[in-house]
C-alpha cells in the first residue's frame, strides 16, 4: 500500500465514522422529546460535519431529551379492546 492508498483509506474511515455519528444523532432525535421541535438540530446534523465538541453536545442534548416509558403512550386495557373493536379486528 503507497501512502495516497493510505490516506484514501484513513479519509473513507472518518467519513464511515461521521455518517454512523450521523445516523445515531437521528436516531436519538427520532425518539426524543424534540422530535417535533428541534430547533435546526436535525437540519445541522445532515447538513454539516460536526467538531469533535459539537458532537458531545449534541449527543449530551439528545441524552437528556430521550422519552422515557412514563412519557409513552399507555393504553389501558379498555382503551385496546375499544380499539380492537372500532377496527373491526373482532369479527
């Protein structure tokens, strides 16, 4: 391997890296508390490349946010069979 391969090889990692960064930020955003309001986080996430700094913040935020099983929906058993029912799922 000539130290261009090398290079070449060491660039397609942090890329590899950044997008797996990427796709877990959008991960956390989806099934956090801001997923409806994010304040451009989303847009920042997909359209820039984050500072090693930036990314512990996003990260800390997003970890703060994540909804929890209280924050769920909580179906009584009521609530399912009425909607089993409305669906027609019983006939």
């Amino acid at each position: 391997m000539n130290l261009d391969e090398f290079f070449d090889d060491v660039e397609s990692d942090q890329h590899a890296h950044q997008e797996r960064l990427k796709d877990y930020a959008l991960f956390l955003l989806i099934n956090s508390t801001m997923r409806d309001d994010d304040d451009g986080l989303e847009d920042e996430i997909i359209d820039t490349e984050p500072t090693l700094e930036r990314w512990r913040e996003i990260f800390e935020r997003l970890k703060l946010n994540q909804l929890r099983t209280i924050d769920l929906p909580n179906w009584s058993q009521t609530s399912f069979n009425k909607s089993y029912k409305d669906n027609g799922i019983d006939n």
